[in-house]
C-alpha cells in the first residue's frame, strides 16, 4: 500500500486526536488545492473518510494516489511527513505507520514503507535497512 492511503487510513482511526485531526486535514487541503475538491484523488479520500472500513475503497484511494502521482510532489509529501510524525506521536497507525519513514530533502524524496520495495522514477521506497540505494 503506498504511504499516503496507509497515512489516510490511520489518520481516520485517529480523528479524535486534534493533533492528528489538524495534520490529516492539511493532507486534504493540499491534495484539493492542487488537484481540485472534485477531482478524483480528493473524492476517494472523502470516500474513504466516509466509510474508513471500507477495503475497496481504500484500494480506488491507492488506485487514484498512483495516477495522479501524489507521491512525486514535494508539499504533498511535506503534509504527508507532518501527518506521519503526528500518527507516530500519538501511537496511531499500529505498525504501517512505525516502520514508516519520510525523507524530503530538496527535490528529492525518500521514503521506507514497511518491508515493500518499490522504486517510481527517482524516488525509492523500501525496507529499512543498513544501507539505503536512493
């Protein structure tokens, strides 16, 4: 599962914390400030948000972040990377979230996303490790 539908799906289990509430909801206002409150990627997150057990509903999630390419914008990962340390603050997000890790560093963008190993152009994400191949 890419790092923002595992972020959004714990952040939904996690709302009643205002902090969480707070950097979930700055996810949102990115994702519809650049892509629009209709578009496709913002309708799957209200529709998860909507019924946050549903599992096919996390997949158009995941299906929509992988075509609009959220993952390969800076202030979309920045948002994401706020949202992570708050869920990891917290203690939410069970062991997704824990082993999750966000790296930004100018244009470039890092992450570790469990055990999965999945590269997409310049950005890698994969098992942690001794060593990290960017």
């Amino acid at each position: 599962m890419d790092p923002i539908t595992a972020a959004v799906l714990a952040a939904l289990h996690a709302l009643a914390s205002d902090v969480i509430k707070d950097a979930y909801q700055g996810l949102k206002s990115v994702i519809r400030r650049k892509w629009g409150a209709t578009s496709s990627v913002a309708r799957s997150v209200d529709d998860l948000e909507a019924n946050p057990k549903s599992k096919r509903r996390a997949v158009v999630l995941a299906e929509n972040v992988a075509a609009t390419n959220l993952t390969a914008d800076a202030e979309v990962m920045q948002a994401l990377a706020a949202l992570v340390d708050k869920l990891k603050l917290e203690g939410s997000g069970g062991k997704a979230i824990a082993a999750m890790t966000i790296k930004i560093s100018g244009g470039t963008i890092q992450g570790v996303i469990g055990a999965e190993n999945v590269s997409m152009g310049s950005q890698s994400f994969g098992a942690v490790s001794g060593h990290r191949k960017t």
